[in-house]
C-alpha cells in the first residue's frame, strides 16, 4: 500500500468515526438509552460519557 493510498484509508476512517459520533450525539438529544446507543454505534459507554460533556 502506497503512502497515498494509507493517507486516504485514513480520512475514510476519520471521517466514519466522526459520523458516528454525531449520530450518537444526536441520539443523545433524543435521550435514547445507552445500551441501544452503544448497540447501534459500536462506541463504549466512556466515549458515549465524553460526548455528553
């Protein structure tokens, strides 16, 4: 794998993670309970715990 292509690999990442947790974010204003955040996200409740702050 070129340098390029690991660049890329890389933002893809970054850029799921933060979709991610602005869904969770938002499913946080919708109160929805932990267990199923978790569930559909895949974060851990500490994640979830630095999200809320």
């Amino acid at each position: 794998m070129t340098v390029e292509q690991q660049w890329r690999q890389q933002g893809r990442q970054e850029g799921r993670q933060e979709l991610v947790q602005e869904m969770a974010r938002r499913m946080l204003v919708k109160q929805l309970d932990m267990e199923t955040i978790i569930e559909l996200t895949g974060l851990s409740e500490s994640e979830l715990q630095q999200l809320r702050a």
